[in-house]
C-alpha cells in the first residue's frame, strides 16, 4: 500500500489505513461484547526499561516487585486466546528487556495469533527486526520529535540516533508494507511543533502515525507539558487536513488518538506487569489479579459488565451526549441494528482513560472532547 502524495490526486477520500492487530469490525467487537470475551490481550512483561520519559504512564524503569513470571505471562496469554483474542499486545516497561521475550512473541503466535509489540525501537537491529518479522509481529515503536535535544528531554537521556536506527532497520525487513509498522508520539506542549512533520515523514514511509494525546497519569501527573482542548483540536484538524490534501485519506478529528477511534472497551483489557486487570492501560482500577483468580472470572466482574456497557453509564456531558461520531455528529440507529437489538449507536465513549486521570472517576466527563467547541 502506497501511502504518498499522489494517492490523494484522485480526488476520492478513504479511511487511513490502521494498526494491523488493532482494527477490528464493529461486528466483532459487538460480538465480543456480547459473548463477554476478547479480541484483544494487553499485557506488561514487567516495569523494566532503559529509558525515563517523564511523563510514563506506567512509571516504568526498575522492575517491579511480584512481577509475573513467563510461565504465568503464558498462562494468561493461552486463557486470553480461548476467551476469543486475534491480538496479545507485549507492553512494558521496554518489553524487549524481558529475558525471555522472543520465546514470548514465539508463543503468541505458536497460538495462531497476532503479536504487536510496543517499543521504544532503541534495541532493534537488522536481526531483532527479522527474527520479529518471520513471527508475523507489528510492532508500534516511539519517536517524539526529530529535535535530538527535544527527544532527549521527552525520553530521560539521548535516544534519538538509536530510535531512528531502529526504525529504519524495521522498514528495510519489510514492516511498512501491510500497516506493520507505526509510530507512536505523544502530543506535549514540547513537542506540539513537531507533530506535523511527524505526521507527514510517517505517511511517505508507508508508517501508521498513531499520534495520541498525553494524559496526567503515572509520571504524567507532575509531567508541565498536557496541551489544552483547543491546541489537541486545532492540531487534530490539521492533521486531518494534511491527509486530505496530501494522502487522499480522510478521518474524524476527536480525542485522545489521531485517526482512530478507540472501541476497546468492549473487547479489550489490560494485564500489568503483576497481574491485576485493568479495562486499559490508563484506567487504573482493578477487577482482580490474574494470579488470584482466572482471566475469565475477572471479564465477570461487576467492573468489566459495566465497562462493556459503558455508554450507558457515562456521566455529565458524556452522558448527555446522544452524537454519534462515526456519523460526524449526527444521532443515528447505525448499521448496528443488525447486531444490536434496538436502534441507537454507542461508537463514541469518549477517552475513559482522560476522564479517570484527570477526575479519579472513569466515567466521568471526557474534558478534552472538543465536539461543544468545533
């Protein structure tokens, strides 16, 4: 797939194209839903990292004490695959410091699914890159800025040359063909600049840009760098305008990632480096521990019934909200009612993960949600 500039002389727009292992049909996720399973599996290999970006959500660096073992990462990467997962995405911490992390990979898909692999890209050489390419892996790695002063301010030491390193040797294995290959920038008043030429650098490499909004959470809380509403909105809007133009791609502008709308609610959750189970990876409460109790008792719980039912528990303007955003704020019955049993639409939530860190409440208002201030 060819994302340059003349793919937008046609003049006819489409979806950008997204994370292979992360896309899944509305269908599906309805039906994961409804069969109270997953798609997807995030789980941390542990809190072990070799860089210290000051706003880390999971506060990563020395690993943690109670960290999981590999038997029982196994464990719940096997009980993730029965409840229905296509995708186990390996988080950390840096998940390529795991002493055993290509027989990780190696098992996720000895399991007949996908692997996506989260990482700084600071240890990828030409033979880590093959060795993850013949696994049939994504992997989502970081860049922040092409400033070497800047990365090194966002990362905790000088990255940026070991970064780009890693990048480039994951596009000479072939990762940029079939959506991959992505990378991931936070969206900081440091850095808000740079995102553009971020944008577009990722675009003429055949890269996913997976640009994301920072959120007060973890090392985030003390992090001087959140944007507001309306620096997230204009630069959301001309990103968007960038694609139009140039690529022939066209998206909805809403928060907390750019060009994508996040569903995983309803089939996803999150498994820290210690095992307790979270609905993501910025929603910090627990259903339970995974060394307690099995993955699927967890999806059980009163926390996950809700978190799968979330639109209908959504408080103040969230709650009043009746937009759908997949229909550019119009109310709609959707396609959905052929999957769901009446009509009414429940594709946006807004960022639960916004809304618990900036309130300690997940279903509190999303306040980055500019759709009052369009």
């Amino acid at each position: 797939m060819n994302f340059s500039k003349a793919s937008a002389s046609t003049g006819r727009l489409r979806p950008p194209p997204l994370i292979s292992g992360r896309a899944f049909s509305l269908e599906e996720s309805y039906k994961a839903k409804k069969a109270n399973g997953l798609l997807s599996l995030k789980i941390e290999l542990g809190k072990k990292c070799n860089l210290r970006c000051p706003y880390c959500f999971s506060e990563s660096g020395k690993p943690a004490e109670g960290e999981l073992s590999t038997a029982e990462i196994l464990r719940v990467v096997d009980e993730g695959v029965a409840l229905g997962a296509k995708t186990v995405t390996l988080m950390g911490g840096e998940p390529t410091l795991h002493k055993d992390f290509f027989r990780i990979v190696e098992h996720v898909r000895g399991a007949g699914v996908k692997p996506v692999v989260f990482t700084n890209g600071t240890r990828i050489n030409k033979e880590f890159a093959r060795n993850l390419f013949e696994l049939d892996a994504t992997v989502i790695t970081k860049l922040n800025s092409f400033d070497a002063e800047l990365q090194r301010q966002l990362a905790g030491r000088s990255a940026l040359s070991e970064m780009l390193s890693g990048i480039n040797c994951l596009i000479e294995t072939g990762f940029s063909e079939n959506s991959r290959l992505s990378i991931e920038s936070v969206v900081a008043k440091q850095n808000i600049n740079d995102i553009p030429g971020i944008w577009r650098w990722a675009r003429q490499r055949n890269i996913v840009p997976f640009i994301e909004l920072l959120k007060p959470h973890g090392r985030g809380n003390s992090f001087e760098g959140i944007v507001s509403r309306e620096e997230a909105r204009d630069l959301f809007n001309l990103l968007l305008r960038i694609d139009e133009t140039e690529y022939g791609f066209t998206w909805i502008p809403t928060p907390p990632i750019a060009g994508w709308q996040c569903q995983e609610h309803k089939y996803s959750c999150y498994v820290t480096a210690n095992g307790e189970v979270q609905p993501c990876s910025s929603v910090a409460v627990s259903a339970g521990n995974v060394l307690e109790k099995s993955l699927t008792e967890i999806l059980k719980t009163e926390l996950f019934k809700v978190v799968r039912e979330v639109k209908k528990h959504l408080k103040g303007a969230c709650g009043d909200c009746g937009v759908c955003i997949r229909c550019r704020f119009k109310a709609c019955a959707h396609a959905m009612e052929k999957i769901i049993s009446k009509p009414g639409c429940d594709n946006c939530y807004g960022c639960r993960g916004w809304a618990y860190s900036a309130k300690g409440d997940f279903l509190a208002a999303d306040e980055m949600c500019w759709r009052e201030v369009r």
